[in-house]
C-alpha cells in the first residue's frame, strides 16, 4: 500500500506535515509530492525544514504562471507520478492549484482521494480557491473537514455522509507544535517593534492587490493605521510587484520586508497587537493564539473565526478598517475560544481514517 500526499504552496506544507509525522511514525508507507507551485526559498525551502517535513520524493518544478496554465502543467506532471508509482491513496490539503490540479489526475488514474480542509465555502466564485476547493471535494472519496460549517455545507451539496470526516484542524497541529519556540525568538525585536504595540499585515487576494485603485486604497488604509500601530508588511513577491506599480516601496509609512519563514512569521503574529490580513489560514491561527483580527475581505470560508474566534470581516474601506482598529485598541474585541477538535490532534484522527481505508483496500494493485 502507498500514500501519495502533495504539497506546492506554503499552506499547503502547515496542513500536511502533522499527516506526513504520522504516516511515519506509524511506518505507513508514503511518498512526498512538491508541485513547485511555491519555489522561492522562503516560500518552500524553508518551510519544509523548520515543519520537520522530510526531502520531497518528487518535485515536480512547475514555478509559476496564469490559473489555467499552472493547473495544467500540475496535472501533466503528476500524472507522471501517478502512473509511474500507482499510489492507493492520493491526499491532497487546502484549496490552491496543486490542490485541484493532483485531485484531477488521480481521478482520471481512477486513485481515491481524500482532501484535508475540505467542505469550506465563501460563497464567492470569483474565488479562485473556491473553485478549487468545491472541485476537490467533489472529486474526493475522504474529505476531512475543520469546522462545522464543512460539514453542513457538504450535506448540503448531496456529498455521501460515509465520505465526511470531521477531524479538526491539521494546521493548528502545526502551530500548537512550533509556538513556544516562535514566540521565545522574539522576532518583534529584530524589527524595532515591541510586543503586543504593532500591527502585522498580510495581502495577496487578487480581489486586493490586482486594481491599482483598489490597492492604492488598502494602503491607503494601511498608512491611517499606521498613524496608531507600526504596520509590518512581509510580502509575497508577487504583491511587492502590484506595490511598485502604484508607487509603493520601502521607505513608506508601511515597512515592507521579505516573505518570511514559518515559526519567524508565527512569532510576530503571536506578538502583534492586532493582524490584518487577506489570507484564511491566518484568520484560524490568530483565532488559536487569541490576537485579533481584521480581515481585509467582506465573506470567509471559515465562519467559525468570526463566531467563536477573534476575527471580524471589515473588507477594504480604510474607513472600516479604522474603526475595527479603534475596538482593538480600546479593548472592545472578543476573547474568542478555540473550536472544537483543534486541539493538536487533527493529523492522528486523520491518519487514523486513512490507516483504515488502507486495510480495506484488496491486496494488490489492478
């Protein structure tokens, strides 16, 4: 029996390193697929040696282009692996290309998937993770959900009650095991900062950083905030590029720096007074370390962040944006709780599941 599981993007390694641990700690055997999907150092590299993931077995070295084009390249060059290798079990993580990508190669090599964080719904199709994600689960014949609303969503949508598997958060897993040694770096300092009295931001949704006008007002907003917190920037090159078109570099009211490795970057998150952000994955970590959070983005597929968590949608107007902050400052914010099942865990129910469909499996391979 094999276990193919692929990453390509930096959530992707967050969500998938607990499930690789446990696969080998428990001596199932498994492959480690890289799309390349993210090949800057600080983007890759890195991420898999402070995750404890081990060398990839396969990259595939797609690097970046448009949606269609990289999704493509994807899919021609895990086919490849699929027919070469035959895995029983394809597992794929989140919602980004090579997420879609190696699920629709699977499918068409007949392998089973099962999808981690699957079942998460914005609700807006202008998304291009949403498409992914809703494409993947349908593809799916296990499909591990973090929240409840996953699961009411995939009943909703007819997906088979047997193929659902409510196991928690594997990315919290990730940050539950790497926190005290972040938050012990003190990375603030190496920024002039002082814990808990600046404000950390991330951007890169193209409904964000793709119009100049709109773009020119995030940051507009971004320097009104400023005005109360530092605002530290770490940026994906991609952004940084949107950035210099509107004539925003280093030396603004905002501090830019480089995309920064995973238990750096966790360590100002943990330290921040407040995050802003466009990105999902960070709206689920700021609700685990009770910092809160503005997201830069009028819907969530994780609802569970606003209900229970500490995060508030405020969208792009940077009028909005300033009152969420004044809350934040006069400590008008909700403490939040943790969800259920995101207790550092999510990675042993999984492979638990997997182990099982494994040993259901015939013996051989057709």
């Amino acid at each position: 029996m094999l276990v193919c599981c692929v990453v390509g993007a930096r959530p992707n390694f967050m969500k998938m390193a607990p499930v690789v641990a446990q696969l080998r700690s428990r001596g199932v055997p498994h492959i480690l697929v890289h799309t390349g999907q993210h090949y800057d150092a600080n983007l890759s590299g890195v991420f898999i040696q402070e995750l404890g993931l081990p060398e990839p077995d396969v990259h595939l070295d797609v690097g970046s282009d448009t949606h269609s084009r990289q999704t493509a390249r994807i899919m021609v060059a895990f086919e490849e692996v699929c027919k070469a290798r035959r895995p029983d079990l394809v597992v794929v993580a989140g919602d980004v290309n090579s997420t879609l990508a190696a699920a629709l190669a699977a499918a068409k090599e007949a392998i089973p998937i099962a999808h981690v964080e699957a079942g998460l719904r914005s609700f807006d199709r202008t998304m291009p993770e949403e498409i992914n994600r809703r494409l993947t689960d349908h593809l799916s014949e296990m499909l591990f959900t973090t929240e409840e609303s996953g699961n009411e969503n995939l009943r909703r949508e007819g997906v088979p009650e047997d193929r659902v598997h409510f196991v928690g958060n594997c990315m919290v897993d990730t940050l539950l095991s790497h926190v005290e040694e972040a938050e012990g770096r003190r990375p603030w300092r190496g920024f002039g900062l002082e814990r808990g009295a600046y404000a950390l931001l991330t951007l890169h949704r193209p409904s964000n950083v793709d119009d100049p006008g709109i773009l020119a007002t995030v940051m507009e907003g971004m320097a009104r905030v400023s005005d109360s917190l530092p605002v530290l920037f770490p940026a994906h090159p991609r952004t940084r590029a949107r950035l210099a078109e509107v004539g925003i570099g280093p030396g603004g009211p905002v501090t830019l720096c480089d995309p920064l490795p995973y238990v750096q970057f966790l360590g100002l998150m943990a330290g921040a007074g407040c995050v802003l952000t466009d990105s999902g994955g960070i709206q689920e970590e700021t609700t685990v370390l009770g910092i809160p959070c503005l997201t830069l983005r009028h819907n969530t597929e994780r609802p569970v962040t606003v209900a229970r968590g500490t995060n508030r949608l405020v969208g792009n107007d940077p009028d909005e944006v300033l009152r969420g902050l004044a809350d934040v400052l006069a400590g008008r914010w909700p403490r939040g709780d943790r969800p259920p099942l995101w207790d550092g865990r999510a990675g042993e129910r999984t492979v638990d599941l997997i182990e099982d469909r494994l040993a259901s499996l015939p013996t051989g391979k057709g």
